[in-house]
C-alpha cells in the first residue's frame, strides 16, 4: 500500500512541475516531456491532482484499516467473498431403544434441491478506453456507467498507458470459448481473490468485480494500443 500511495504522489507532483513550468521534468523513472499547449498544461495540472488526492485516500484508508481487530489481507486489498451459499445444520436425534422400522420398497421420495436464485442484467453494452483522450475507466455500478480515472475497470497507466493491460478492482480471466454466467464469474472472483491488473488480447473475455459488490462479464472487441472496445454485461444484486 505503501508503495502505491508513493507512486501516485510521485506521479502527481511530476505532473503538476511539468504543468507549470512547462518544461520537461524528470524525477526518477518518471519523465514528462516538455508541455508548450495550454489545454495539454491545464489537463496534465488535473491529472496530477487527481494522482495526489487518490494517494492521500489511500494513506488515510490504509491508516484506518490497520487496527489490531483487522483480519489478515491477501496482495492488493481485503480479500472479499462476493456471494455465499446457505448452509444447514444437521439434526440430531436422540438414540431410542425401538427397532427402526423397515424402509418403503416403493417408490422413494428424494428432496429437492434448492432452485438457483434468478438475477437479472443490470446494463448490457459497449464502452471505450482511450489512453490519448483520458478516457481511462469505468464506475459499472452507476446505469449507465460512468467515467472515472480507474474505476472498476480500466487501462493499466503510470505515464503511459499499456497497450495489452486492464487494471481494475477485482478480476479474473475467462478462457472458455463461452461468455461465463454470472455464477461462474462468482465462482471464478472468489477464487481468484486479489487479480487487480490483467493481460488481455482482442477477443479476450474475463470477469469483474464491482466497488458495491456487484459482478460483471466483459469481452475485448478491438484493441489499438491504448484505444479499446469492450462488451460489457453487468448483472444486478442477488435479492436478499
């Protein structure tokens, strides 16, 4: 967490120094080229601002989720059971001293299993990343989604944004030649706890966990460097 809240700040002050003076600064790896356009200044400033209030968000998020009461983290974050099956306890019966009497040899009445509870698609269509237009990612709870600099799922940046990454809260790749349903996603986000940052290709399929808990399938489409298309199907909460 450390390490992260560093980064963003070091990415943030870079940014504001370049925006300013509009000259090339370079602090480490980090290295902006010289910025002569005023818009480009002006969204560069903004840029680095963002970077400083999210790494004093996350400072102060992770000074609050250090108590002794805090359970043990797996990397990039809690770990967190989307969903859970009920379970039963089993009954007990005394023990009695009459004889069990003999079992039916008709036929046999089993119980039925619990029917899997229906949720529906919440929103269903396509979204765009675009690392050139600051386009950089998507909140999925919102209908529609909403733009936002990280989101539940976006493009993998520090100065540049990679041309094969997607960065998000929580996510899993899907191999099948078939779209998951959203059990399968479930299933493949809980065990899979912790992926924030995942290699795609065109054609590329994979599952996403939301900020409120919800679940979400996605499909690359078109892939050209930092500018890519995806497909996106999120589903509603279970009702309680």
């Amino acid at each position: 967490m450390l390490v992260e809240v560093v980064s963003l700040w070091m990415f943030g002050l870079v940014c504001l120094l370049a925006a300013i003076m509009g000259e090339s600064v370079e602090a480490g790896s980090l290295k902006l080229p010289a910025l002569k356009k005023k818009e480009v200044r002006a969204a560069v400033a903004v840029v680095g601002v963002l970077a400083l209030l999210l790494g004093m968000m996350a400072f102060l998020q992770g000074g609050e989720g250090s108590g002794d009461d805090a359970g043990p983290a797996g990397p990039g974050g809690p770990s967190t059971t989307l969903s859970s099956a009920p379970f039963t306890t089993p009954s007990t019966t005394p023990p009695s001293d009459e004889p069990t009497p003999p079992s039916p040899t008709g036929s046999t009445t089993q119980s039925a299993a619990p029917e899997p509870v229906s949720v529906g698609v919440r929103w269903h269509g396509t979204l765009t990343l675009d690392g050139e237009n600051m386009q950089t990612g998507w909140a999925l709870d919102a209908v529609p989604p909403s733009r936002a600099l990280t989101g539940d799922i976006g493009l993998s940046c520090q100065l540049v944004c990679e041309a094969d990454q997607i960065w998000g809260n929580a996510l899993a790749g899907w191999s099948s030649a078939s779209p998951p349903s959203r059990e399968q996603c479930r299933d493949r986000l809980n065990t899979e706890v912790g992926t924030r940052q995942l290699e795609v290709e065109p054609g590329a399929m994979g599952c996403v966990g939301t900020a409120d808990m919800r679940i979400a399938y996605f499909r690359m489409r078109t892939m050209r460097g930092s500018h890519m298309t995806l497909e996106v199907v999120v589903w509603d909460l279970p009702p309680e």
